[in-house]
C-alpha cells in the first residue's frame, strides 16, 4: 500500500493555510511569505536567544590554532 503524507499547515507569515503536496513553498504559501521570513531573519526580527553549543564543547571541537604574524614593511626574499 503506498501512502502519501501530506502536511497540513498555515503560513507562518499570512496564516492562510498551505499544505505540502500544492505548494512548493512549504510551509509558506508563497514565495513573497518565504521572502518575507528570510528578511525577518536577516533584520534580526527573529533571533535565537539559547545558544547551540556549550562554550566548552566548542573549545573541544576547534583545534589549536597557530598566529602568525607577517612583517609587510620588509620583504621577506631579498629578490621580490
């Protein structure tokens, strides 16, 4: 038996609501609704308050990390 699963929704933007097997914009019901979300995102209108990693977790994931400091006054081959 081959079932399809459609999901019912309402566009978090205009409310109307959207389903997704008619609109390819799910879960908004436009392109203008999913435009609109992404510059509430960009404006910072919508912020994530938790952050997604402990601090700590991040010191364990990143590497050591080297600096290196580049004298542009002097060349470093006499011949450049």
């Amino acid at each position: 038996m081959n079932r399809v699963c459609v999901m019912l929704h309402k566009c978090p933007i205009c409310k109307t609501p959207t389903d997704s097997a008619a609109h390819g914009d799910f879960p908004f019901c436009s392109e203008r609704c999913r435009d609109r979300d992404l510059g509430n995102w960009a404006t910072e209108k919508y912020v994530v308050y938790d952050p997604i990693f402990n601090e700590d977790e991040i010191e364990e994931i990143e590497a050591p990390r080297k600096t290196i400091i580049l004298d542009l006054d002097e060349p470093n081959d006499a011949g450049h």
